[in-house]
C-alpha cells in the first residue's frame, strides 16, 4: 500500500530484528541455493551473513534453513527452507516454483507469557511449535552478536498464516515500539485476523485489558464489513474484521454482472476524436441506488466508491467484489474526494459538514460553521494541491426531503467554501450564484469552474456553469458563464489533463473545450449526476446517474 502525497516516517536505518517494531514475513522455497543466488543479481541489503541452516542439536528446528534481508524500504523479509519433518504439508508437494509462498509472519515481543495471553487464550489462536535459537547460527542469521531467541509458533485452528513470536533473551537492549507510530508511515505494519464472532472477542479482550485502538466498530473502506483496530501487548496493530457470510452478501441486492450498452459518442468539434473512439462502449458497472452521486476512484484495489445520496448509504464497487453497502445510514453523504493522504473527505448534507474517513475507518467532522452559523448542506468538493478543500453550499439538504434531515438555513446564502485542514480557516470564496453545485479546478488550478442547478427549484432559476479566476490560491474573482447546460441542469464536473471540462447533464456527459464551446457528448440511459476519473491510468470515465454506475474507456487522462 502507498500512500499518496504523503512520507510516512522511514524505518531507522540501524533498525535490528530485537527492536519491537521488527515484523518480517517468511517466504518458503523450494530451494535456499538457488533463491540465494537469485537475490545476489539484485541491488539487495542483506541482514543475514549467508543463508544459514539450523544445527542438529536444536531437535525443534533442526536443519531449517533461513535468509533474512530487507525490501527497499527496509521492511524485513526472510526466506525459508522446510527439511521434509518440519512445516506444513503443502511446502512439501511437488512444484516447479522457487518461491512457494509466505508461510507465517514473525514479530520482536517484549514477553512471551503476555503475548500468547492475547493470541492464544483471547484471539483463539493455537501453539503450533517453538524452538530455542542461540549461539553463532542466530547471530548471523539476524546480524546480531550473542543473539539468543524464543520463538513461539501460533497459527489460527482453521488454518492459515501463523505468527511466530520472537523473545529475544539477548541481546536485551532492544528499542520499544514508538508510541506515535501512524499508519502511513513506512515502519507501521498491521495484521489482519478474521474472527467468527468480532463482538465477542473485543469483548473478551476489553475485559482482559487489552487495547482496543476502535472506540466502536467502524466501516472498512474497502469491504463490507465493520472491523476493530487493536493493539497487542507489544504494540503490534491488528485489524480484527468478521468472517464473511452469505447472508451478509444477500443484504446487498444491487450486485450485476458488468452490461455493455448501445452508445453512439456525439461528436460537433474536431476536437473530440482525440478525446474517444467513437465507437467506445458505455458499460454498467452497478444498479440499484436511489440516486447515485460523488463518484471517487481507489487506484489500490480498483475500486470506487460512491454515495446513494436520496437512499442515504455510501457504496462500494469493484469488479471482483461486486456492489457492498459501506455506511447505512451515511447521514446523506453526497460529494466525495480523497484528501493528499489518500483519505476520504466527503459532503454529510445530513450533518451540514464536511467529514473525513480516518486511517482507523472512524469518521471525523472537520468543519460544519462558517461565522459561528450552521452551513446549509455542504453538496460537493474537490482537494487542491495545497491540501486546502473547496466545497459547494446550496441548501437542498434542508429543503428536500430525501437529501437531508432538514432544519433552519442559517446563512445568508449558498457559497463556495475553502477550508484550510491544517489552520482550520474557513473563508467563503463564492457568494454571487444561487445555487452551486459541482466543482472542479483546471489542470493548474487558476480557474474554478462551478455549476449553478438553481432552475431545479427555483423558477427562472440558473442552469450554467460559471468560471473564476484564483488569486494566490485562495481569492476567486473575475466570474463570467463559461457554458450554459441543456437539457437539464449542470451537477457534478471534472476536467482532463488538457483542460476539457466534463459536466453531468439530463441526457449525456457533455464535454468543452477550454475556451466553452461544446466539442462533444457521451450518451448516458439515466441523468447524469457527478463523474470523475479512475483506473490505473485514470482514463476511465466512471459516472453516476440515476440509479446506476457507469464506465467508458477514455483517450485522456482526467486530472483533480
């Protein structure tokens, strides 16, 4: 996992396998020689001398054979060799494969009796061998002098993964896990365990005293479960999450195979045919919302995640996984975008704030006043490059019923907001339209563009999307219409990196040129809400309207 624009703190450079943070995982060969040469033609650093082989008189490991060295962001890893009467059954079957797989993950712990009060008789784990590893074998295999190990081996019942725990007797100056360890830095490493019942076992361990990091259950950006965060007596993270179900992939109805659709691209302006094929197909990724809205893309699992914004949950899709309920109720999440840690920030027009996503899955306010007032229904928003967030204000949260739990508008009008993370400052920065709506910046960030839907309830209302120029990235002025949408009302908009902007509309994603004239228009069965880019390449054109998720390969590149 990489976090973007963020440097999480490096591994110490002298770090040594007795620290507390130590974790590495052993990968099983077929052949120690032949997988030790092979890393000898890369650029490696290496933690042990030379592959090392467990002497005869240790009848627990005897003739085990192990290479420890680091990745390049100095995470350990280990190689292992099974002798035929030792490790499991599968590392022995006949394969062609040099690498066969990782067979357990081992971790530096300060007391073998607590951790195996936690693993063993809180999480259910079973012990599944241990040994005692001493004198110049161990040394050079963890390139510590007068190492002298404890290892216990667990693995869960079922199977799996194990985690060995390694107590090191010597030498005893190892360094304590740093309290202010943070998920995006590199050194953090976090164990997933699947538990039958999550609800029972962070019972058991609040009531063993163990360390619930989770105050309660959170949603998990990625799956459809809720899972807790813990800390094991160490300080190891674990993610507890439950098994999954069944019935749990019944509750999610809206699961279809991907449909191509009959798609004609419209094309007015030259310019278009280096933006698609014209004869790209539509495809429905997803149906069943009450109305689709916010589109944002995970380049981690490709995946995106998107609001039902009137059925008030937050939803999730992925190829692989199919459509999974994130948040229900989602508090009538809206817009969504991910913040330069890769987080995601999204409009609550239900708590008439913006909220983040936090590292732990927990969901956070980050501003919900201008002036000391209430905002109306923060609608959408879009992340600069300085981290700042700009965000719409139009009240259909209040005045709607299915967009909001209503209340009483306290500001004078609907704006666009920038908020500052980092200071807290929040300036409005729009004041002059009815209503705005979507929003997006152009490739260097010195025009913000603006939907208007006021004509969706207000007659003689505006159905336009209009452009500002940014000063010192916080200032918008000079406001002129840059497009007036029809049919329908302008929502959500992106741009690519050439400066087109892609703007929702009632009948297609209608595509401009910089300069406003309407080069083009992609189809769409269902009105179109919001939009954005992703894939691995972000060329896919991924839109929510109506009830449904759509897709279509694009010739450009979206940026923002």
């Amino acid at each position: 996992m990489q976090y973007l624009y963020a440097e999480g703190k490096p591994i110490p450079p002298d770090s040594q396998s007795n620290d507390l943070w130590f974790q590495h995982l052993a990968i099983v060969v077929s052949d120690m020689d032949r997988a030790y040469a092979h890393l000898q033609t890369f650029s490696i650093e290496f933690i042990s001398t030379s592959p090392q082989t467990i002497p005869p008189g240790n009848k627990d490991a005897a003739y085990i054979q192990s290479f420890k060295f680091k990745d390049p962001d100095r995470h350990p890893l280990e190689l292992i060799w099974f002798p035929p009467d030792k490790g499991q059954e599968k590392w022995h079957e006949n394969s062609d494969q040099l690498f066969l797989g990782i067979d357990h993950t081992a971790i530096a712990i300060a007391n073998t009796e607590q951790s195996l009060s936690f693993y063993r008789d809180v999480l259910g784990m079973e012990v599944d061998g241990g040994s005692f590893n001493w004198r110049e074998t161990q040394a050079r295999m963890d390139g510590l002098p007068d190492a002298m190990v404890k290892i216990t081996a667990l693995r869960p019942s079922q199977g799996g993964l194990g985690i060995e725990l390694l107590d090191y007797i010597q030498p005893a100056d190892g360094r304590p896990m740093p309290s202010d360890l943070k998920s995006d830095d590199i050194a953090y490493v976090q164990v997933e365990l699947i538990v039958r019942d999550i609800h029972q076992a962070v019972s058991q361990l609040q009531q063993s005293n163990m360390r619930v990091v989770s105050s309660s259950a959170v949603q998990l950006g990625d799956r459809s479960s809720e899972g807790y965060l813990i800390k094991d007596p160490t300080g190891h993270a674990l993610l507890l999450f439950p098994e999954s179900t069944p019935e749990k992939a019944q509750e999610v109805s809206m699961t279809k195979a991907i449909e191509t659709l009959p798609n004609e691209i419209e094309i007015y302006d030259d310019r278009m045919y280096a933006l698609i094929d014209s004869d790209a197909q539509l495809h429905q990724l997803a149906e069943g919302a009450v109305h689709s809205e916010g589109p944002v893309y995970f380049h981690e699992d490709d995946s995106v995640i998107w609001s039902d914004a009137h059925g008030n949950r937050l939803l999730r899709w992925s190829e692989r996984d199919g459509v999974t309920v994130l948040r229900d109720p989602s508090d009538y999440q809206n817009g969504n975008a991910r913040d330069l840690e890769g987080r995601l920030v999204s409009c609550s027009s239900g708590l008439r704030a913006i909220i983040r996503r936090e590292f732990d899955g927990q969901w956070q306010v980050l501003c919900d006043r201008y002036q000391g007032k209430r905002l109306n229904s923060p609608n959408d928003l879009v992340v600069k490059r300085d981290g700042t967030i700009w965000f719409t204000d139009p009240p259909y949260g209040i005045t709607e019923p299915n967009q909001g739990y209503g209340g009483e508008q306290e500001q004078p009008g609907s704006y666009v907001y920038r908020f500052d993370p980092a200071t807290g400052e929040i300036n409005a920065v729009v004041t002059d339209m009815l209503r705005p709506n979507g929003l997006t910046f152009s490739p260097d960030e010195q025009i913000l563009y603006v939907s208007d839907s006021s004509a969706f309830n207000i007659p003689n209302g505006y159905h336009h999307i209009r452009s500002y120029e940014i000063v010192n990235d916080r200032l918008a002025t000079n406001g002129r219409i840059f497009a007036v949408i029809d049919p329908g009302q302008p929502d959500g908009l992106r741009v690519d990196e050439h400066g087109n902007v892609f703007t929702s509309s009632q009948d297609s994603v209608q595509v401009y040129a910089p300069d406003g004239t309407r080069i083009g228009k992609i189809p769409v069965p269902e009105t179109v809400a919001n939009l954005t880019f992703g894939g691995q390449n972000c060329d896919r054109l991924i839109i929510a309207a109506g009830h449904s998720l759509y897709a279509i390969e694009m010739n450009t590149c979206g940026v923002g």
